[in-house]
C-alpha cells in the first residue's frame, strides 16, 4: 500500500518535533516541505531527506504526491489554509488552538465534512505517555469518583534548552493574530484539551487575568487564575498560571514547569513533568490507602508526546475512525478558552457553549 504522503507546512523550530514521527515507519513519510522562507524550507528538507520545496501554498495543495498538509502557522492563518486543503482533498492536521473564534472553527468542520477529509487538532499534551497513564488509572477507577483537577503553568529561565529567535513568538503576543494571550490562551489550550480529555466539557468559567510587562509595550498574560466547572455532576477544576522569570528551570525545550494534580474520592494522581524539569519527583505518582507510590512510564521525554500524535492520525487514516482531537472537540476546546478570556474581561461568570461567533 502507497504511504500516506505529507506535506510540513510552516519550518520552524517545531517543525523537528513534528518530523519524529515519521521517522522509521513505512504507513506514512514526509514527501514535502514549505515555507516562506526558501533557505528555512531548504535546511529542513536536507535534514529529513524530503525532494519537494515550496514557498507556496498552492503548490502543496496541488501537488497529488501529498495526502495531508500539517499546519505549523500563526493562529490567525488556519481556518483559510484549512478550508482551502480541504477542498484540494487533503486531509489536515492543524496546531493548536485550531482557530482564532468559533465561526472560523465552524468553517473548517463544514469543509471537511463537505469534502469527505480527516481533520485533526495536532495537540500533544493528551498523547505525553504520563497522561496517557494517568487517563488509564483515571478510567480504572484506582481514585474513586474524580471531584477536582489542578493545573499549573509556570515559567522560568535555563542554562540550557531551545533558544527561540524573536519572529518565531513575537506574533503570539498580537492578539489578532494569536486570538489571545501567550500563556492564558495559546499555552493555556494544551491544559484545556487536558481537561476535556481527563474530565469531560466544561460547564461554566470564571477568570482573572493580569498582566506583566516583560518590555517595553509588550505584556504578558500572568498572572491568572481560572476556576471552572464540568459538565459531568461534582466535577471542577482550577487552573492558574504564572510569570516567574527568576526561577531556575532545566528543559530541554520550553522554560515551561507544568504540573497537573487529579483528586478522586479514593485518592489522587499526579503528572509531575511535560516539558521541563522541576520538582524532583516520578513523571506520575498516585496516592492511595494512605500510601504515595511511583507508577512506572517507559517513555517520558516530551517529544514522545508529538511521535504519539502523529502517529495516532496515520492510524486513524489507515484503519478507520475518528481521531481524539477531531473538529468538533477541537471546537468545544476553543470555546473553553474563549470563555476565560470574555469572562475575564467582563468580570462575569461564562458558559463555553454560549460562545458561537
């Protein structure tokens, strides 16, 4: 059977995480790169030994070598450039947040169902194997009835890890072209994607957000603090978030401490790592009878999260199905975000699914 050929489009430094996926399997491979930047598009495809190089987008989709385009742009760029795959017939897997308002999310879930293609949320946080574990306790019932999820986002500085250059994450401070905050809605999607996959969708919102100038003009979205309610009966959760530029953090990647706690009426779970180092203690913990234990992950490097991904989707188009992050959760994702930062901004308690334009 033909590979399912892949077009990257969008080089930048994620791009390498996305490529991993690929590597060693035979259902799909990378067939096409593109990028704006020609030299970008180029370096990335010697690297991953890809023969076609765009600098146009219209090319990719026109191209019948290429069965799915992966999205890796600005926000404020994915409901076109999904619809316009989707009515090339390709299916599509476009970052996260999927889109910048609920009427562009509707677009794309119209175009591809219109046209019969797969379309995908590439989101990691629900695929990192200490949550996968975690869900898999979670649904074993190993802490009774789940009542309360915390969520925590910090930030940091490192002596090591990604240095990311000005053009690569200035835009995300735009937010006509971000859709809103770097942290409270661009970060902040991982963790509610998180929530819906642990938890179910969410109720009601109520949100504070404050702001931190980290240059001149130019404001952070921390620190922030959003409490939420479930759909599910007795269920909530809070999620906070902080700027904390003088904390030492080792990573790899992102300066990012994200640490998520599930509390059952029998116990609790712990995910204590994503993408940094911080709290010395096992990737997932459970407490139980009284008792703290380890649970043992194999693989629990963050880019493990974006392989799982990926991978996940070329299941999905081979065997059949509909992926985890599919449209219209993608959706219900979004309305989630969306709802913190009106309610925020207004002061008011929000309701997610009220949010349709």
């Amino acid at each position: 059977m033909k590979p399912i050929g892949v077009a990257i489009v969008g080089c930048g430094r994620i791009s390498g995480l996305h490529q991993l996926g690929y590597q060693g399997i035979s259902d799909a491979r990378i067939v096409a790169v593109c990028d704006l930047n020609k030299e970008i598009a180029e370096k990335q495809a010697r690297q991953w030994g890809v023969d076609k190089i765009y600098t146009e987008y219209g090319k990719v989709l026109a191209d019948p070598d290429v069965d799915l385009v992966e999205l890796l742009l600005p926000h404020h760029l994915h409901a076109d450039m999904t619809v316009e795959a989707c009515l090339a017939g390709k299916h599509v897997s476009v970052q996260k947040p999927m889109a910048t308002c609920v009427s562009e999310a509707d677009r794309m879930i119209e175009a591809a169902k219109k046209a019969g293609v797969i379309l995908r949320i590439y989101e990691t946080f629900v695929f990192y194997p200490p949550a996968v574990m975690a869900k898999k306790l979670l649904t074993a019932g190993e802490i009774g009835e789940p009542q309360m999820l915390r969520m925590h986002v910090s930030t940091g500085i490192m002596d090591c890890g990604w240095e990311i250059p000005m053009d690569a994450w200035i835009w995300r401070f735009n937010e006509e072209q971000c859709g809103g905050g770097p942290m409270v809605f661009d970060h902040g999607y991982h963790l509610y994607s998180l929530a819906h996959y642990l938890m179910g969708s969410v109720e009601r919102v109520k949100a504070w957000i404050d702001r931190t100038e980290v240059m001149p003009g130019v404001y952070l979205d921390a620190p922030a603090t959003m409490m939420f309610q479930f759909k599910s009966p007795r269920r909530y959760g809070v999620f906070d978030v902080e700027h904390t530029p003088n904390t030492q953090i080792s990573s790899d990647y992102y300066v990012d401490d994200d640490r998520i706690e599930i509390i059952g009426d029998k116990g609790m779970i712990f995910i204590n790592r994503y993408t940094a180092r911080t709290v010395d203690l096992p990737e997932v913990m459970i407490f139980k009878d009284g008792k703290t234990i380890p649970v043992p992950v194999d693989r629990v490097d963050w880019s493990c999260g974006f392989i799982d991904c990926t991978r996940h989707l070329i299941d999905v188009l081979r065997k059949g199905g509909e992926p985890i992050l599919d449209g219209p959760t993608g959706k219900s994702v979004l309305q989630f975000g969306l709802a913190v930062l009106q309610s925020a901004r207004a002061g008011i308690e929000v309701r997610p699914d009220d949010i349709t334009a």
